[in-house]
C-alpha cells in the first residue's frame, strides 16, 4: 500500500469524524405550539361556566303532532357540573305525565331522571346528551336523545327547544337559575 493511499484514508477518516462531530445529536423532542385556553364570551369555558349549577323549571311545553300545545304541570331540577356532566329530574302530576307517554316520553311514575354527559357546539348553539346507560326518552320522540337541544340564555334563564325534522319545536324547556 502506498503512502498516498495511508494519506488519503486517513485524512477521509478525519473529515468522517469531523463531519460526524458537526452532527451533534439534538434532543428530538421540539416545544409543541399552545394557544392559550380560550376565555371570555362565545367560547366552550364561558358555555361550560354558565351551565354550570343547578337549574328549576320553570316551565315546560311540548307540541305533540296534530294536537295543540301541552303545559307540563310538575316541577325539576337540572344540574350540570364544570366538565359537563348533568342530571335531570323531572316530576309530572298524573295529567300530565299521561299526555307525556302519548306523545313518546318516557316517564315513570311521574318523573323523567337522566344522569350523563352535555356535549356543548357552540356554533350551532346546540348540547346533546349523552346519558349513563339509560334510555328513558323514546327515540324519535320529542326529547329524543337524537334530538339535540338548542339552547338560549338570557340573564339567569335558560331556555331549550328540541325541534322536528322541519325545524318546528317539539318542547321548550325554560330553566331559572338557582341561587
């Protein structure tokens, strides 16, 4: 072997160890972008904080096909915790909880009781429920768990709309606030 060839790979070697050295390993791990947490009016924490707590009916009608318009006479409470969990009771006297059952609600003996979850889309200004192994409201009926809720708030009062197909309302909840 010549001592240009010895020469040369060593010097090959040389820029090898040095090129390498100029690769120095880095930590692959990069800072993720964050934004903040939303806040403040229009956003899901503001919706969330202003669920939050428990609610009294204050009035309750729904619009059975065909038919006029049914007052509910009875009484509930709704509560939703800071993550969106919710349960609902809802007591009926025995007219109403009748006319309830003919138009496809669910209630035994006299009261509607769901526990489960609200899904908030603030861009349709709907929740959806999703309950905890029950089905007490009857598919396709007017509380019907495919039926999402519009909802509206004014002051203390939330007010929620299922409605048809058509965009009529089927029920329209009105919940006050409880202090």
């Amino acid at each position: 072997m010549s001592t240009r060839n010895t020469t040369a790979g060593a010097i090959s070697a040389t820029l090898f160890t040095l090129l390498l050295a100029g690769c120095a390993a880095q930590s692959r791990e990069r800072p993720l972008g964050m934004d903040p947490i939303d806040k403040g009016a229009g956003t899901l924490t503001a919706a969330r904080q202003y669920l939050e707590g428990r609610w009294q009916l204050e009035s309750f009608e729904f619009y059975p096909a065909g038919k006029p318009p049914v007052m509910l006479k009875g009484s509930g409470t709704l509560v939703y915790d800071n993550t969106g969990n919710l349960r609902m009771e809802v007591r009926a006297d025995e007219a109403s909880a009748d006319m309830l059952r003919g138009a496809g609600i669910d209630i035994r003996d006299g009261m509607i009781s769901t526990d489960g979850r609200a899904a908030i889309d603030l861009q349709n200004r709907t929740l959806t429920y999703v309950l905890k192994g029950q089905a007490p409201l009857v598919k396709g009926g007017p509380l019907a768990m495919e039926r999402p809720r519009h909802w509206v708030v004014s002051a203390d009062t939330l007010t929620l709309t299922t409605s048809d197909d058509a965009g009529q309302p089927l029920s329209v909840g009105h919940w006050k606030r409880m202090r």
